[in-house]
C-alpha cells in the first residue's frame, strides 16, 4: 500500500533532517506522528517515530549510574495503591488529573507522560494513592512500567472509548505483554495464585464518554474484565469509579472513640476485609495489644457500645472504644 504521505508531513520530516538539538528532533517527530496519515501501509513508519520520541525523552532524564532512570518503587500512601495502564492517549492522565490534584501532563500525541506522576484520590474519607504511568505498547514500553504494576494494589485498564480500534484485542495485547513479565490481571486478588506470577485485580475504565461516537461496554469486553464508563471532561462516571476502586481494593474503614466522648470521625484506620478488634488494637499502637482489657463496638450489626470478643471481625464504618489495663 502507498504510504501517500502529506505535504505537512514532508515538512515535518524536513524540519526532523534539519533539527539541531534533541529538543527541536522531539518536536519535529511529534509533528511527524500527528501528520503521518494513519493507515496499514505506515504502521512501520509510526511505530519507528514512537521509538524515537520514547528515545529521545528517555535521553532527556536524569541518568542514573549511566542507566536510563527507572522508578522500580513508589512508597505507598492512603488506604491502597492504583495503577493507570493503557495504550497511548487512552486518557490516563485526563483521568488522573480529574480525580486528584495532580497536574500531568495532557497532550494528544502518544507518550505525553514519561515519568510516573502520583495522586491521591478521596473516596468519602478514605484516601487512595493513583499513580499515572506512561503507557504499554508492543513498540515500546519503559521497563520499570512493569515494577509498578507488579506492587500495585489495583490496575485501572484504561480503553479510549471514542477508538474505532477493536478494543478487546486491544486488551489482550498489553495482558500478554504484562504476562510475559509474570503479572496477571484478574477480577479479584483472591483467584488461584502461582508463586512466580502477581496477580493484580483490574477493572477496564472506558474513557472520553462525553465525545458523540464513543463506545459503551461490549459483552465480549465485559467478558474480560468489569466496565466502567467516564468521562475526565465531563466528570461523569466518576463517582462509580471512586466507589468501585474502593471496593474492589477490599479495605473496612475503623474509627476510633474515647470513653465517654464522641468518635473521632475525621480520619479513619484503614484494613483489609476480614480484619479483627485485634488487627484494630494493633493497628492504633502495637502496645495496646498487650494491655487490652476490653473493646466496645458501635455499628457491626451489634448493639451501640456492647463488648466483642478481640477475634470480631470488623464492618466498615465501625467505631471501636479500646479500654486496656
Ligand atoms: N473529549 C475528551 N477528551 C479526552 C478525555 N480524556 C482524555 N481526552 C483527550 O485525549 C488525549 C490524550 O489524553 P491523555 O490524558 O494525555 O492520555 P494518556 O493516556 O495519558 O496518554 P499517554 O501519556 O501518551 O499514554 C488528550 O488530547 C485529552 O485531552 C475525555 O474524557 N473527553
Ligand atoms: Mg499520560
């Protein structure tokens, strides 16, 4: 097939041949890519303009032992750790910017973010730590992605849904990549785990809902994994998806009282689901466990303020009174 290149393309690859610095080559390749016309016959030709734009950006980094810089860990924060994943300009950072207070970077050419970009999320009064990643593709993909995704409590598998693209053969593309580096996606944490592969929980999130032609959930995609519609322009769907994030990530909010004083209601202890009085106790201060008397419980299914043996095992929104000895 012809490529039939434009006469803004050509330009732009003129301007790439006379480019000086990395800086200039970087714009110059992205202009490359926005006008390159996107067809079969210049599949080869985009994908070697993504890996010289990845090239480049990677060269702009701060170097690290003379290796290109890599964030193998970011240190937990909140109640759990979510991960954004998804093809280039699958809306990742819109999203991330739409739930927190973070400031990535938006731009409608592939590989706008370079670096993994953290926010955190509210869902009521539970924080939740996002962490925006650049994105997977067959072409190139920083390694390190994959670390992240490894730690991760929870990947958000993010699909363009105004793409004409056949969007499950999209996803099964970045699971077997993601398999291939010994990380499952799953719909829970609970199902059959070999020790050599992590098993991450996922949910899809179809993105740009407010554009006319965007597409709604398919059987065959819901097959994959759950759905969930949203728009980062609009804010629609977001409100689902705060909710399902955090039921999916399986944690029981606790609160705190003092005898005789009303619950401390502002920041609530988070723990997994199945959680004990005990776990609690510990939770608040490991000293505790030792001097533990008693607990009184409020909420639970219990009666207001009766004693619970220290094996209970916790409700969210349950309010603990700890007396010790
Ligand atoms: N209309 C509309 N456009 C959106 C929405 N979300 C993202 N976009 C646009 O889609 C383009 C890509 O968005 P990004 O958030 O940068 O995508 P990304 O997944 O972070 O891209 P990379 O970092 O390159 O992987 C930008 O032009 C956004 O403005 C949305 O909800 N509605
Ligand atoms: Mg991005």
């Amino acid at each position: 097939m012809p490529a039939n290149l434009t006469p803004e393309f050509l330009k732009a690859r003129e301007q790439f041949h006379a480019a000086q610095t990395p800086q200039e080559k970087l714009i110059a390749l992205e202009e490359m890519l926005t006008t390159i016309p996107k067809h079969k016959g210049t599949d080869k030709m985009q994908a070697d303009i993504k890996r010289r734009i990845a090239k480049l950006r990677d060269s702009r980094l701060p170097k690290k032992h003379g290796k290109s810089a890599a964030f193998d860990h970011i240190a937990r924060e909140g109640a759990g750790q979510v991960v954004l994943i998804g093809s280039p300009n699958s809306g990742k950072s819109s999203l991330l910017a739409a739930l927190t207070n973070a400031h990535p970077e938006i731009a409608n050419y592939p590989y706008s973010t370079i670096i993994p970009v953290i926010g955190m999320m509210n869902f009521e009064d539970v924080p939740i730590q996002l962490i925006d990643l650049p994105p997977i593709t067959l072409e190139y993909t920083e390694p390190w992605v994959y670390n992240l995704i490894r730690q991760s409590d929870l990947a958000l598998f993010l699909l363009d849904g105004s793409a004409s693209e056949d969007l499950s053969s999209a996803v099964e593309e970045i699971l077997l990549l993601l398999e291939e580096r010994h990380i499952q996606l799953a719909k829970s944490a609970s199902e059959e785990e070999e020790t050599r592969v992590k098993v991450v929980p996922c949910r899809i999130v179809l993105t740009k809902g407010d554009l006319a032609d965007h597409r709604t959930a398919t059987e065959e995609l819901t097959l994959i994994f759950p759905v969930l519609s949203t728009s980062a322009t609009t804010g629609a769907g977001l409100d689902a998806l705060r909710q399902e994030v955090f039921t999916t990530l399986r944690i029981v909010r606790i609160y705190t009282k003092l005898p005789g004083k009303p619950p401390d209601l502002t920041e609530p202890y988070t723990l997994p689901v199945g959680s004990t009085v005990l776990d609690a106790v510990k939770a608040v201060h490991r000293e505790f466990v030792d001097k533990l008397k008693y607990v009184r419980i409020w909420g639970s299914g219990k009666f207001d303020g009766q004693q619970v043996p220290s094996d209970h095992e916790l409700q969210d929104k349950d309010i603990i009174e700890i007396h010790l000895s």
